[in-house]
C-alpha cells in the first residue's frame, strides 16, 4: 500500500471532475439504498473519501476504512474541508481485517466498496475472508454493494494503453497535468492486472513523470457472485453503470 500513501495527495487527478464525481457518487448510492433502511454505512474502502463522504453530505453517518495511511490521512483533509467530519469516523483498515478491528459486528445497516477497491484481492482466501467478514458485521437484511471495473469485456481486449485526461494549468498552480494508464497483464492463473498510473506534470519544455503500479485482479461479476452466495448473501443483482459493474446483495434476515 505504499504507492497509495504516495499517490494520496494526486488522487482526486485521476478523475476528471471529483466535485461532480461527489454528486453522482451521493446519488447513486441514494438510490440503490432506496427502501433498504439504511442509516450506518461502512465504506470499506474509503481511499480519499469519494463515497465516504458523499454518503455523509446526504444524511448517513459512515464509518469509513482504508488500509493507507496516506489515503486516511487525505480523507480526514477532505471531510472537514466538505464540513461533514462529524459524520464520519475512520478507520485504519484493510479488507480481510475490519471485522476484527471494529466491535460493529451485526450493526451495520449497509457496507458499500467501491473506485474498484474490491478487486485488489488477488486470491480466493483473501476475496472468501473479506465476504464472510462483511457478512458478520451486517445486520440481518443488511445491503452490501460492491463497485469495481467490468473487466469482462476487457479480458476479450486485453488493453495495455488506457488514455486518461488533461488538466488544466489554471487549476494546477500554472502547470499541466496528463494522465493515463499502462497496463500489464499477467496471464496467472488467476488473471492480474498491473495499472501503471503515469502522472506526467510540468509546463513549456520541463516536465517530470511518476509511476504508480497497482495490481488487481481481472474479476467477473459472476466470480464474485459465486463467493457472495456461499458466503450466505441472497438476492444478489448485478448492475451496469458505464464501466463499472455494480453488485448488490443481501444478508438475510
């Protein structure tokens, strides 16, 4: 997690407009939350606060975990410059350790992962120890929603160079700002993908270039369906929101 506590402070670059990414993230989660009761969110991987506290702008009170420090530390900075710190509480947390590390077991009326976190687990065991620990922290008829990448029409193409965007230099202290993605694929088994997030800054004829590598794994929504009913979930629905595939489903009650 190290290139995270890095690229922390970059983070919000890697979207084209995080204020307005904010208002579709509250939206959206409304929505799907519609007629689920849901008061107490756990956003298990809050990285800079995207969900966290959009969810918090909208009424929720949130808990929100991330195993980067430097993700933390940058969520904490945005949630009291968006005046909802109050709203929620943070957590030092990975995954396959946050029913161990918080006592809201069976309290939770909703867990939320999304920004395509869901997929940093590379192996079985670490994808069955966050599910069956998401379902103990679940109430019973709790909602867990899980966003990431739809890699299926990905795996056909097998993309090594992602265009990203540019920024402003007006918004950027007088500098220009590029980002894109380089991807190796690691056949496996299982199949992985290494993102190399490049960040390229500078102005006239001096710039300098980063490199971020992240490494997921190319999960289907069928795979993760397939561990969400052994697990106990029911009622699991998949959803398509432009690239991103969304899971929804339930601990019975």
């Amino acid at each position: 997690m190290g290139y995270y506590d890095i690229l922390a402070e970059h983070y919000h670059l890697l979207y084209r407009d995080w204020e307005s990414t904010l208002e579709r993230e509250g939206l959206m989660l409304r929505r799907w939350f519609t007629d689920r009761d849901v008061t107490t969110v756990l956003d298990a991987s809050c990285g800079t606060g995207t969900q966290a506290i959009a969810l918090a702008q909208i009424g929720y009170r949130v808990l929100a975990s991330d195993p980067s420090t430097g993700m933390i530390q940058q969520a904490r900075k945005n949630a009291q410059a968006y005046d909802v710190s109050e709203r929620i509480n943070f957590l030092q947390a990975g995954f396959t350790n946050i029913a161990q590390m918080t006592d809201a077991a069976g309290d939770l009326d909703a867990i939320v992962t999304k920004g395509n976190a869901f997929p940093h687990l590379i192996t079985d065991y670490e994808i069955e120890t966050t599910l069956h620990g998401f379902y103990r922290l679940l109430r019973h008829g709790g909602t867990l929603l899980i966003g990431m990448t739809d890699y299926e029409p990905l795996i056909q193409e097998r993309p090594r160079f992602v265009p990203g965007r540019l920024h402003n230099p007006e918004d950027n202290d007088g500098r220009e700002i590029i980002v894109f993605d380089v991807w190796d694929w690691d056949e496996g088994p299982p199949l992985i993908i290494t993102v190399n997030h490049f960040l390229v800054t500078g102005d006239g004829e001096d710039y300098t270039t980063r490199k971020f590598p992240i490494q997921y794994r190319a999960l289907t929504a069928e795979e993760v369906q397939v561990v969400l009913l052994e697990a106990g979930f029911v009622n699991v629905q998949i959803h398509h929101d432009r690239s991103e595939v969304v899971m929804i489903a339930t601990k019975p009650t």
